[in-house]
C-alpha cells in the first residue's frame, strides 16, 4: 500500500463489510487491506456485540478508504461525493450500471449507490469541452438534461 495523507472514511450503520465487498467487486485493482472487530471492552458507549466489525480497510484502483460500523446517528448527503473519471462511454456505462444497482439515478452524472453514498460518474472529455469558450455553452446546456453522460451528445452539442 502507498503512503496517503488523506483517506476517505466511510460512516455505515451496520453495512461496512458489505460496502467494502461491493465497492472491491466495482472497481479493479482493489482490495480489503484489513477488518477490525469490536470487542468487549466500550460495549456500554458502542453498543456492538464483541466480534462484529468496526473497520474495514480497503484499496479502490490504489485509493484507500475506510468503512466504520458507527451506528445510525449520521447518514450520507450529496454534500460530498466520489467522483469516477471515465475515459470513455464504455466505462461511463459500466460505472454507471454497477453504482446505480439498488441505487438511483439523479442529475449531470450524480448518483446514489444502495448505500446512499453519493458519485458522480463524468467522462475526462468533459473537462476538455468545457473549456472550449465556443462550446462551453452548449456543452453545459445539454449535460444540465442528462441524467447519465452521453459522450457523442456533449462532443455533438
């Protein structure tokens, strides 16, 4: 594993494990590094039975992330996200399909994944087009009405 200054944690009620598993499953290159468990010890403030996992370490493409079973008391919002550079609709596609699985969709490449954890999911060229003084207009008007990017829509537009 590469040293990482900052690394994503993941609050979960009960589902880290099992977010962890789907996320290695999604993304190549990926893996569980390590799972803790809680013990006896801080039953009285955590509330978990011993044994059950508290922490799951794991890689996504190399990025590390840490899933923690905290309990129900915080939720995830779309006031962050995980964002997925695709390089081209084939990849959009794939992510998209995968993370939307018991999720759902929302507006300009966002989604929810069935965990509520928020994504966007937005092909490289877009930046490009963007910054294209010409086309930025028509680029930005035609992703507002997406839900999933189309590439040949906003290279078209």
């Amino acid at each position: 594993m590469k040293d990482q200054l900052i690394t994503p944690c993941l609050w979960f009620d009960s589902e880290a494990e099992e977010a962890a598993n789907f996320y290695t499953s999604v993304f190549k290159n990926s893996k569980i590094n390590k799972i803790s468990r809680y013990g006896k010890e801080g039953f009285e403030i955590h509330g978990r039975p011993e044994g059950t996992v508290m922490v799951v370490a794991f890689e996504l493409n190399g990025q590390s992330f840490t899933a923690l079973n905290g309990g129900p008391v915080f939720k995830f919002t779309e006031a962050i996200s995980l964002q997925i550079s695709c390089k081209d609709q084939a990849e959009v596609d794939y992510y998209w399909n995968k993370l939307t699985e018991g999720g759902e969709e929302s507006e300009c490449g966002w989604l929810k994944d069935k965990y509520g954890l928020s994504w966007q999911v937005v092909p490289t060229i877009l930046e490009e087009l963007l910054s294209d003084p010409s086309r930025s207009e028509r680029v930005t008007k035609a992703f507002l009405q997406m839900k999933k990017f189309d590439i040949e829509k906003l290279k078209n537009a």
